[in-house]
C-alpha cells in the first residue's frame, strides 16, 4: 500500500472514533458462540412459523364461528404481544451470547 493512502476499512474506524462510537471488537466471536446464536435464531424462527400457523388457525375458526370483529381484533393482539415475547427472549440470548465476560 502506498505511504500515507489510507483503506476505507480505516477511513470508517477514525470516522466512528470521531464520533465517540469504538471500534469493533478484533477478536469476535468464538465458532461455538456462532453456532449457539445460529441455534437460537433458528428454534426462534421455528416457533415464530408454528405460532403464526396457530394464530391463523385461531383466526379462521373464529371467522367461521362469526365472531365480532373485537374477537379478531383480540386475537391479533395476543398474536403480536406474543411473536414480540419471542423476538425478544431471542435478543436478550443473543445479547447473552455475545457479552464479553459471558458465564460458562
């Protein structure tokens, strides 16, 4: 590389720095973290796709039945309360996971 001609990679590092935001951490993360924040996303995607396939089940058996629309409108809300539940105990694992000074 030539003296003095900075990369991009840098370039970005001193701009963030500027702004008082640090650098990324050079050692990352381990590949047994990766897998375990892999895992996470999966079984939460999986319960994420069984929920939606209750939640559409609920909502037609309802629809069926004639329920009033505050009925549905019920429904819909557990169902984003609960998909909400789930997105965030996956992020708080996931946050876990990456913690520095995790326990073992």
């Amino acid at each position: 590389m030539l003296a003095g001609v900075k990369s991009a990679y840098e370039r970005a590092l001193e701009r963030l720095s500027e702004q008082g935001i640090e650098p990324p951490r050079s050692g990352g993360l381990t590949e047994e973290v990766r897998r375990q924040i892999a895992a996470a996303r999966q079984h939460t995607e999986a319960k994420l796709a069984e929920l939606e396939i209750l939640h559409r089940d609920r909502r037609r058996k309802a629809q069926t039945a004639a329920a009033g629309a505050e009925d549905l409108a019920k429904l819909d809300q557990d169902y984003v309360a609960e998909r909400r539940r789930i997105e965030d105990a996956l992020e708080r694992k996931v946050a876990r996971l990456r913690a520095p000074e995790r326990e073992v």
